[in-house]
C-alpha cells in the first residue's frame, strides 16, 4: 500500500510541475501579447495626440485672429462714432454761422 502512495505522490508532483510550467508558459505569451498591443495603443495615442495638437494649434490661430478682428472693429466703432459727432458739431456751426448773416 505505501507502494500506491508514493505512486500517487509521484504522479501529483509530476501532474503539479507540468501544470505549472504549462501556466507560467501560457502567462508569459499573453503578458508578451499584451505587451504588443500596449505598444500598438501608445502608438495609436501618440499619433492622435500629433493630431490634436495640430488642430487645437491651428483653432489657436484662428481664435487669435478673430479676437484681433473684433479688437479692430470695436476700434473702428469707436472712431466712427467720434468722427459723426465731429460731423454733427461742424454741421451745427455752420448752420449758426448761416443763421447769423
């Protein structure tokens, strides 16, 4: 009976130690698979990422040229409105100037 028992024993050890190696070998493939596809992801990402900062730079400019355009428009607003009321002061002294002759 102890032959049985070290027979059984021998077998687990042997059933346990290819278990193991066959997992660790499994383990090892889908950390090298996963690793591959983090490469291929951080790839991808980068290259969006190239993308995005192209077009958020060029939305950029184009945010800093129609600031610039409103800054220009308010200006010339404001110099229009000045040179009507310079237009209206001189319409009014000429007319007193006609009514006075």
């Amino acid at each position: 009976m102890s032959d049985t028992i070290v027979a059984v024993l021998i077998t687990g050890a042997v059933s346990l130690i290819v278990h193991y190696s066959t997992h660790k070998s499994s383990i090892k493939d889908f950390c090298d698979e996963l690793d591959k596809r983090t490469e291929l992801s951080d790839e991808k990402i980068n290259g969006r990422m190239d993308v995005f900062e192209t077009k958020l730079t060029n939305l950029t400019n184009e945010v800093k040229k129609h600031n610039s355009i409103i800054e220009r428009t308010y200006e010339l607003e404001k110099t229009t409105k000045l040179l009507e009321e310079k237009v209206k002061v001189a319409n009014h002294r000429i007319e007193d100037l006609e009514h006075q002759k």
